[in-house]
C-alpha cells in the first residue's frame, strides 16, 4: 500500500509518532502525514488538505474524537475517507457512538502493528 | 473448579487486581515499547525514583493510577516508544511516561468486569522529584505492583477511593 496521506489526531505526540510508526511497520508506505492535537485542529487541516485515511483518539481536550467525526460528513475534503478510532478508554459505548457516527474502526491501546495492519489495510483497499 | 473472574460487585475480588495490574502493565511495555516487564523474584531494594505519573480514575472506580520509576528508564520508555537514541529524548519524555501510565490504567480497567464504561481516566500528570508526598484521599486501600524494566523498578500502583 504506496502514498498515503494519514491524518493522526491524538493529543500525545508521542502516541502520534506510535501510530505512524505502525503505519510503517505495517506496510503502510506514507507519502504525508499531518498530525493535529484534538479534533478541531484535525478539522481545520481537513480545509485544507485531502487525506486518505484519519486515526483519531477519543478523549482529547478541545474537540474530542467523537465529536471531531460527528463533524466529518460536513468536510469535503473528509468524504469516503475512513476513520480508524484508536482509544486507550475502550468504552464500549464510545466505541458505539464513534462507529455510529462514522468510524470505520476501532484499535484499543495498546496495539500491535499487527492489530493496526488488520484494520487499516482493508479500508486502504477499498480506496478507488 | 474454575475461579470467577473479578467484579466490581465483589470487593474480595479485588484481590486479583494486583495479577492485573502486574498483566496490565506488562501489555503496555511488550506491545507498544517491545520490552518485557518482569516480575523480580524478591521485592527490589527501594531506591529514590524521581518520576511520577498519575492518571485519575472517576465512576464505580475511584482513585489514582500512579507509575513511578527512576530517569534512567523514563528515558529508556521514551526511546524505545519513539525509536529513537537515549540521549535524543527530550520534552516528550513526560508525554511518553504519561502515556505509559494512562494506557496502563485504561488496559487494566478494561479488564474488570464492567469497569469499562463505568470509569473514565483523566489526562495524566508527571511529577519529576522525589521530595514530595502524595495525599490521594483514598480509603479503600492500594494495591502495588513493583516490576523490573531493564533491571530498574518501576512500581505502579492503584490507590482507591471508596
């Protein structure tokens, strides 16, 4: 899987370079990756930047994941775009209102690049 | 005849927590630092350990994760879950040991039986220092776990608020 631009929203830096590790790790060849600190910074790349996949943390300060997805299907730029949730909480009912809302997919921390790589790879796959 | 797994309900069963959190601690440094942490065969000497991260836990469980080790492995947590050289760890040194805490919180509340939805975590803190003393108001008991990372303690704890 060859030039993917990812979007990683976390509000850890370290977790954000944890995730695009992963993505390396599992085959994932990135072309960019933006990385935003909660889920309006994440929005405000979107205007201005195509991407094709995004893995959002849930609880952040400012705009948490949930919230951030529930916002995605007004972003041009985030349309047919898959969304992976990536949570440390594991909360099922979060992970309900996240796949509710649009998310594709959830990876509970900590993972494996394995665990990435399995629910990742098939989104790519789809991409036209 | 198998033992029942613990639930909040059943506060002897909180006498499985300490495995727990031992396992819980052990993920978190094998899947995201590829390290092991082991269980040392006697209980180490104490020594002064000058990081601290804690991360709160509010709901049916109350109280206070805290991860305490010394800098030499803070910074060897840090490099090893960035990839990068010891001495290239600079200010996400806190972040990662945060991080380290808060997904050991979560991974062990994940763990207890309808602990999942019912607690939340806070964002973690790092103290850096040893000269302080740390009043959480729990009083329901602590439950400790001391673990050996490259040969260094680091000891994790869970003190409860009823």
């Amino acid at each position: 899987m060859a030039n993917i631009r990812a979007l990683i929203v976390d509000d850890s830096s370290v977790m954000r370079k944890i995730v695009e590790r992963s993505l390396l790790r599992a085959g994932i060849e990135l072309a960019q990756v933006f990385e935003a600190g909660n889920g309006a910074e994440a929005l405000g790349t979107l205007q201005q930047n195509k991407v094709d996949l995004i893995l959002c943390d849930i609880n952040m300060p400012v705009m948490d994941g949930l919230e951030f997805v529930k916002q995605l299907p007004g972003v041009e730029n985030a349309k047919g775009v898959p969304v992976v949730m990536i949570t440390t909480e594991g909360s099922e009912g979060q992970v309900v209102q996240a796949l509710s809302a649009g998310a594709r997919g959830y990876i509970r921390k900590p993972f494996t690049p394995e665990q990435v790589k399995e629910h990742v790879l098939p989104l790519l796959a789809e991409k036209p | 005849m198998s033992s029942a797994p613990p639930t909040l309900a059943s506060v002897q069963g909180r006498e499985y927590w300490v495995p727990l959190l031992q396992v819980a601690a052990q993920e978190v440094f094998e899947l995201m630092l590829g390290c092991p942490l082991q269980v040392p065969p006697e209980p180490p000497a104490e020594q002064r350990l000058d990081i601290t991260a804690m991360v709160g836990l509010a709901g049916q469980l109350c109280g206070i994760l805290t991860l305490r080790c010394n800098a030499k492995s803070a910074v060897r947590m840090a490099s090893e879950m960035l990839g990068i050289e010891a001495d290239q760890a600079g200010p996400e040194l806190w972040d990662a040991v945060g991080e380290v805490c808060n997904m050991t919180a979560g991974n062990f509340k994940n763990k207890i039986t309808g602990l999942g939805d019912a607690c939340v975590l806070s964002v973690p803190t790092v103290i850096t220092g040893g000269d302080y003393s740390l009043h959480s108001f729990a009083n329901a008991g602590a439950l400790r776990a001391v673990l050996l990372f490259e040969g260094e303690p680091v000891v994790i704890a869970l003190e409860i608020h009823s």
